[in-house]
C-alpha cells in the first residue's frame, strides 16, 4: 500500500445550514479531478471515515456557544491552514441577526424555560475566535470560487477575492440598476465574486459576501431613501447578512456621512 | 462622396445576407428578469434597454435605439476572455486569437470615434495580438444620429456627434430610405449581392444634406467651457474641492469606467488545472475606480482614496489621453452620467471647475483693474 502525499484536508460544521457543505460536494460532482490533487480525511456530511491528521481545514458555521470555542481551538492547533467557508463562517451569517437582542431573550423565544440550559451566546464569525488564513464568502459559497480557492492554497497563495463591489459585475452582465425598478439592493457596498447572481435574476443584492473595505454606506443609504425607501429601511435589508459587520463598524459609522 | 441609397424593407435581405458570411452584431433589447412581487408592492416594471448582441435576423434589430448599456468595445475587448492556455508549467503556450468575421450594426458615431481611440491604444508600441485579430476582422456599420439620445449625451461639445474621417459605411436614416456612405473596402464589401439598392440622385443628395443639415439647431451645446480648454482646465484644477466633494459621493463601484467606451483597463489573471503545471490565461475588464487598482506589492496604493481615484478618472478622460493620443479621452455618450447611482455626471464636473476659474480670474481682475 502507497502512502498518500496529498495535501490532506478536512471539513467541519458549526452553526449554520450545511449548504456550503453542499456546494463543496456539488463541486466534487463537476470538478472531480479535485480528488486528484487532495485527499479529504473528514467531512462529516459527505462521508462517515474520520481521521485527525490534516493540513487544511475548511470551516462552515458560525461560532455561537461557548462548548463550540475549544473544538475551534483545536481544529486551529491541528490545521497549518484554516479556512472561514460561506457567509456564517466569514460574517456570522444571518445567525447574527439575533446579536441585536440579548441572549438571554433568544434562548427564551426559541427553547423557552428550557433556555437556560443552553451555552449560546452571541453569533460570531470565527475569525472572532480564532485566527484564519483566508475565507470563501457567500450564501453559500460560489462553487468555482471554492475550486479556485484550494488551488491557491495547493499553490501556497492565499486566494484572491475581489474587494470591490457587485455593481462592477452587474454591469457587466448589463443588467438595468434595481434602485431604477424601485428595488433597493446593497449591492454598491458588498463584496462582488458571485457574478451579481441574484440582481441578474431581478432579486436584490442582500450582502452575503460582506462589504467591500470601503464601503460607501451613508451615500447608499441616501440613495435608498431617495429611490422610495422609508428611512431605518435600509438598516433592515443590511442586517440579514451585515449584522456583525455593522455592529463592529458602528462606532466609525458615527464620525462618517 | 460616392452615396449609395437602400430602401428600409430591404434591410432583412441585407442581415440575412451577412448572416451567411458573418457573425452580426446590432443594438437589441434587453429582455429584464423580473421577480413575482407580493401584490402592493410599489415596484416599476423595467424601462427599455438596450444591449449591442448577436442579432438572429433584422426583426431584433433596434436601429433606433437611444443608447445601450454597454459599448461596442465589448466586442473587441470581451468583458472575460482567453488569451492562450499553458501546459508543462508553462513551457507550452498555444495562444488563444478570435478572428471570427464580424459585423457591428448601428453604432453611433461617438462610439465609433471610441474605437478609434481603443485603435491607438491597443496598436501602439507592441501591438495587442487579441484585440488587433477582433480588430481586423470587424466590418463597423455605423449610424447617424438626428437627435440626442439623452440629457446626458454632449456628443456636440465633444465632436463626436458627426463622422470621424476614418469609417467603413455609414447610413444616415432618410425616412424610407437609408443612405449610405462608403468608407473602406471592408464597408464596400458588405453590400456585395444586395439588390435593392442604387446609387443616389440629384434629389437624394439633396435630401441627405438637409437632413444633415437639421442636426445643427436640434443638438445643444451642453459644456461650459471648450474642448480645447479641458486639458488645461484640469491641469489648474488638480487640488481642486471638488475632487474631494466627489469622493465623499462616490461608491466606488466601477459602472462608470465598464459602461465608458474608451476605458479599456484590464487585469491578467490565470486559472490552473488541478495539476498545478496546466491552465488558461485570461484578460478581465478592471477599474480605476477600484481600490486595488493602484496599490502595488508591499501594499502601498498610490490612489488611496476614491476622491484620488475619481480625480484620476476625469484626469485620464480629459487630459492624459489628450496629451498622449491628440484625442480626448471623452466622447460624450453620456453613459456614466446615465447610470451612476449617485448622479457623478461629467458635464456637471467641468462646468463647476470651469465656473470656479471663472470665478477666480474675474475676481483677480477686479483687482488688478
């Protein structure tokens, strides 16, 4: 028997949905020859083996108990290369939309009295908890990005993800701008790599892959409100996927426009 | 001038005869995606665009068309494309050329001195293989324009509203009937076998110069100040307020510098097999509007903010290329004024530094007077 000298990779899964999973084993289906060039050791929803010796991990889920923070730390040990995978891992996910209440009301509304038993806290991304080489942004990931990504990684680069916003795709695929249809879409602030799928489809940008590093959020928001929608409107669309970002970014939001 | 003269039914034949020799591009309509809304939704449905694409025959031909999204520049420096794939890390390269025989139908005169400027650019010093092959192989039918498409065209102020001296063939819109100025032989070329048409008469020449004619008075002038000012406006103009206002403005989203018909920026970026030693190579549109367009390795970024940017984007527009072509870098389709979320038009721009200057000296003036 030859022993693999394959990178090793592993897949885990803290809270979140599993559809990033999915889009990795979708990926498998159109992109085999990517079991050329790794060996998968772990992936929980694909296969039932399991080994603790990898190199690479990818990490789809938000961090949101405190049991989940020493699993992280050691995956973090283990792993020379951590990867934040889908928009929970990178930004908290929509899972952060309840960081705006206290935690002691969350567990209420969903367990009732039997909330207190829980350890959640807060959704965080797990950049929160510990360091990561890189993340693979959406909900869920873009497949190809994910394909592109691990061949960085197989290169010894770290991926490249673009840092402007998803109108510069939107226009290249010459779509009509939403605002201009009366549809706020966020769009100018978020992150482009998906190819504009949703705007492209008639349905708004609402900011999976995170903002752009400089987000031009007191103009959009102006321009919200002139295209028709009410004032606080543009804070609702924002908090599905933005909500960490926000609250991390409040306090220099302030001093801005 | 050698006028030659098409009925407007005859146009079918014409399609369907380069159909069969080549692949025709034309102005056609957007067909939007729409979303099944919730009933009390206040949603407008989508307003007609237009988009330069493959036509299937004369019936999606839009030769009306007011503007389109994007510019022709489209097809010669398509928004992703594959310039040669790589084996053995490299060491074998089989380049990529698309010399696929294209018609380009209806562009507009200020688009069509675009890609003269895009000609300039790509030719000079070491010639672009990719764009010079799409190049060649391209038969431009460009058409006159008799009223401005927008508020925000000023094709007029920018020269661009009429004919550059180098084209192929030209139609201007006669009513019934298209005229047809021959350029090149490629343009001559593209009437072979069509049967409708004839050589123009006394009384067609007349009409083609009164229709030309009326253009003048229909065509406002829309720039405060001159063309041939502009380099030198800027030049004063460089720490200007006005680029800082701007940029406090702007979102940085790049539409303008796609939806623009001289910017031709790119980034090269490869795609690897999974044997790490095989890939393609491909050309992507890039933005000076981007952060990461100026920043260079070790991290150091020589346009840092996006008012630096901006003030880069009208520098290059309205001065740079000037300097460096003898063309400026605008024609004044009035594209990025169209589509910018936040209303960064260019006319608006230039007029308020040029109010600025106007400002300024008539002040000095007064005192030296």
């Amino acid at each position: 028997m030859t022993v693999s000298t394959k990178p090793k990779v592993a897949f885990f899964d803290f809270t979140g949905c599993e559809g990033c999973q999915l889009t990795v084993i979708d990926a498998l289906q159109t992109h085999a020859d990517l079991l050329s060039a790794v060996e998968i050791v772990q992936f929980r929803e694909a296969m039932s083996e399991r080994d603790e010796d990898y190199q690479i991990a990818f990490i789809e889920g938000s961090c949101s108990r405190t049991s989940d923070e020493a699993r992280l730390k050691a995956i973090r040990e283990q792993a020379q290369i951590v990867v934040a995978l889908g928009a929970c891992a990178h930004l908290g996910g929509v899972n952060a939309l309840r960081n705006w209440q206290s935690s002691d009301d969350v567990r209420r509304y969903v367990y009732g009295q039997g909330g207190k038993l829980y350890d959640s806290h807060k959704a965080l991304p797990i950049q929160a908890i510990i360091r990561v080489e890189c993340f693979i942004p959406g909900c869920p990931i873009d497949r190809n990005e994910f394909v592109n990504a691990l061949k960085a990684l197989l290169q010894h680069r770290l991926p490249r993800l673009p840092d402007y916003p998803v109108c510069a795709e939107c226009k290249l695929n010459e779509n009509e701008c939403l605002f201009m249809r009366g549809i706020p879409c966020l769009g100018s602030v978020t992150r482009a790599g998906c190819g504009a799928i949703c705007p492209s489809f008639g349905a708004c940008c609402e900011g999976c892959r995170g903002l752009v590093s400089d987000p031009n959020i007191g103009w959009l928001r102006a321009v919200a409100v002139e295209h028709g929608l009410r004032e606080g409107g543009f804070e609702a669309a924002s908090r599905l996927f933005l909500s960490h970002e926000l609250m991390e970014s409040e306090g220099d939001r302030h001093g801005k426009h | 001038m050698n006028l030659q003269v098409l009925p407007k039914g005859a146009l079918v034949e014409w399609i369907e005869l380069l159909s069969a020799r080549y692949r025709v591009i034309g102005p056609k309509r957007k067909q939007e995606v729409v979303q099944q809304q919730p009933a009390g939704d206040t949603q407008q449905p989508p307003r007609e665009q237009y988009i330069f694409g493959e036509l299937q025959g004369a019936h999606e031909l839009e030769l009306s068309y007011p503007s389109t999204i994007l510019p022709p520049k489209k097809v010669f420096l398509p928004q992703k494309e594959e310039l040669f794939s790589f084996k053995d890390n490299g060491h074998q390269v089989d380049l990529q050329l698309d010399e696929r025989r294209t018609v380009i139908f209806g562009i507009h005169t200020c688009d069509l001195h675009a890609v003269l400027l895009l000609d300039q650019a790509f030719s000079q010093g070491a010639a672009d293989q990719h764009y010079m092959a799409r190049r060649a192989n391209t038969t431009l039918v460009s058409i006159e324009c008799l009223e401005p498409c927008s508020e925000n065209a000023f094709c007029k102020d920018m020269g661009t509203w009429i004919m550059p001296e180098t084209f192929d063939l030209h139609l201007t819109d006669l009513g019934h009937e298209y005229a047809l100025e021959i350029g090149s032989a490629k343009g001559s070329e593209l009437l072979q076998n069509l049967t409708n048409i004839r050589t123009a008469t006394e009384t067609d020449y007349w009409r083609f110069n009164q229709v030309i004619s009326a253009k003048w008075a229909r065509f406002p002038y829309r720039l405060e100040a001159d063309l041939s000012e502009l380099p030198s406006l800027l030049a004063i103009s460089y720490r200007s307020q006005v680029w800082e206002e701007l940029g406090q403005q702007c979102l940085g989203c790049g539409t303008c510098t796609a939806v623009c018909p001289t910017c031709y920026c790119f980034d090269v970026v490869d795609e690897v097999n999974f044997d790490l030693t095989s890939g393609k190579r491909f050309r992507v549109w890039d933005s000076c509007q981007f952060g990461q367009f100026a920043s260079v390795a070790g991290g150091h970024d020589f346009r840092n903010s996006r008012a630096a940017r901006l003030r880069h984007r009208f520098y290059h527009k309205f001065k740079y290329q000037s300097d460096s072509f003898g063309l400026a870098g605008c024609v004044g389709c009035g594209r990025c004024a169209e589509a910018c979320l936040v209303n960064i038009k260019p006319i608006d721009v230039i007029n308020k530094l040029h109010r600025k200057r106007v400002a300024v000296s008539g002040k000095r003036q007064e005192v030296m007077g």
